[in-house]
C-alpha cells in the first residue's frame, strides 16, 4: 500500500488538492489494465482505447494476476494503481475459458471503486480494417458527440447502466460553450438486444446546406465491435449518496452574530471595541474656530476704525 505522508510545502498541499473529490468534476483519467491472460481480440481492443484517449489515459502492459473486480479482495490493486495515477475509470481486459474476450469497465470515486460493469466483445474490427480519406481522420484530444439508439437505454436497468459508464468513458472534459467546426468524431451506441449492444467510431463531415447549421454525414472510421453484457455491479447507497451530492446539500456553515427575526428578519450585531475618546488627541482644524476669528478681527478693525474717527476731531 501507499505510505500516507502529511504535505509539508505548498506545492505538494496543491497537488493533493487536485487530486481530492471535487463538485465539478474535470476530464476523467482512464486506466487500461491486462488482466493474467488476455487474446489477441482484448489487447487490440485495449491498445485501440488507448488511442482514442489519447492524452487522457494511462495504459500498463504488465500482467495483473492479483485483481479481480467482483471478488471481495481483488480491488486492492486497482484501489492502489487508481491512487497512484489519479485516474477515476477504468478498463479491465482478460480472456478465460468461461469469460472469453472479457472487459470489465469500473468507476472510482475517492479512489475507491463506484460500480463494475462486465462485457464480452464479439466482431470486433479495428482501425485498419476501414478504408476511407485519411483527411476527414479525427484529431487527438477533440470533444466527440455521442449517440445512444435504441428503447433498452431507457428502459432495460442494465443497458442504463453501462450507457453511464460508456458516457463517463468517451465523453472528455466538461464544457459550457463548444466550437461546432471542432467537433470531427461520433460514438454511435445502438441497442440490438436487452443484453448486446453495438458500439462503433465514425467521422463527421461536415458539408453545406444551404443554412447556417451545416449538414453532418458520418464516416465509419472503426474500432466497431458488439458488446455483451454479462455480468453488473451497481454502487451501494451510503456511497452513491457522497458520490452525488451537490453544493447545495452541504450544510452551511453557521454565521456569527447573526440571527433571524420573523418580523424584523435578519438582525446582527457588531461589537466595537472602547474607543477611549478622552485619551485621543484631537487636532484644532475646525472651520467653527477660523470663522469666530475672522469675526472678532473684523470687529476689532471696525472698533479702530471708529476711534481713529473720534480723534480726529
């Protein structure tokens, strides 16, 4: 396990910052793990993820024989790789003979694993199988729209799920505003059956339409392949319920000196400290005073005046 050690500068206290759960959560790391046997379909399935995340995702290529996700036990590990890697999803690739060609996504919240959902891949083709203009290729690292077809999304509880993860998988950062001239790739996600679906990448063209919205054909560029679900995990409650709460649910600090009237509403005090006028000294600048002397001058002037008036005669 990690040895836990307190920061002792700034920069490291920043970065545990980062790291810790936040409100609004940035782009999603993503960890692609081998598991102790995988086929050659799961490691061109792994390396293929690898690229479409390019920049967003960390891949081991060792063997991990100690993880095991729906066992009780077998989470240490990707607990500790999740830790060690700030990455909050994850891709489990292995290959048995009761599970062939098996991939396990997962989630992690506070580097603690969320939900588990198992799929088993079946015709797969990858990116070179395709043909097409290399000049409508996706760019690394571009914001890509994502489409889920199909009732079973909306109604069959397994399929919601995995179109959750699927969603937190591809989907990127979160942004406000999106340039539509960037947007250049698609996930298409179809529904064949309650347990199948239909997963493949595809280019977006964009072409004139006569409008200001432009018309939008799409290119299959591939990995396609269909996922079987075969086994799910969801989150238990007391987790889901810290995983989703809001900055509204967090209970507001309480504010001194402040208190609530019904009639007069919010009343607070202010204590101030003796100001101890008699010992504060005080400059004589006051207008009053100037004023009084000018007064008392002009009199005095006028008083001489009249007696300079008298004597003369």
């Amino acid at each position: 396990m990690l040895e836990i050690r307190t920061p002792k500068t700034g920069k490291a206290k920043r970065v545990l910052e980062k790291r810790a759960p936040k409100l609004v959560e940035t782009g999603r790391k993503t960890l692609i793990l081998h598991g102790t046997k995988t086929s050659a379909t799961v490691s061109s399935v792994l390396m293929e993820l690898y690229r479409l995340k390019k920049g967003g995702a960390i891949k081991y290529s060792r063997r991990n024989e100690n993880i095991r996700p729906f066992e009780s036990g077998g989470e240490t590990s990707l607990e500790f790789f999740s830790q060690k890697t700030d990455c909050s999803i994850f891709v489990y690739g292995s290959h048995t003979k009761k599970r062939p060609d098996n991939l396990v996504l997962g989630r992690m919240y506070d580097h603690q694993v969320y939900d588990l959902i198992e799929v088993g891949i079946e015709n797969f083709k990858s990116l070179l199988s395709f043909s097409y203009d290399k000049k409508f290729a996706p760019h690394e690292g571009t914001k890509p729209f994502i489409c889920f077809t199909g009732e079973g999304f909306e109604n069959v509880p397994e399929l919601k799920h995995l179109k959750e993860v699927l969603t937190d998988l591809f989907r990127g950062e979160v942004v406000d505003n999106l340039n539509l001239t960037g947007l250049d790739r698609a996930y298409v996600c179809s529904a064949i059956s309650p347990t199948k679906v239909f997963l493949t990448h595809c280019a977006l063209k964009l072409k004139r339409s006569g409008t200001i919205v432009p018309r939008m054909e799409l290119v299959e560029v591939g990995p396609s392949m269909d996922l079987v679900i075969r086994r799910n995990r969801l989150p238990n409650e007391s987790l889901m319920k810290e995983a989703m709460r809001t900055s509204k649910d967090k209970p507001k600090k309480k504010e001194k000196n402040v208190d609530q009237d019904a009639v007069r509403g919010k009343i607070g005090k202010i204590y101030m400290p003796d100001q101890k006028l008699d010992e504060m000294h005080l400059h004589d600048k006051s207008k009053g005073r100037k004023r009084e002397r000018k007064e008392s001058k002009l009199l005095n002037e006028e008083t001489d005046s009249k007696k300079n008036k008298k004597s003369s005669e």
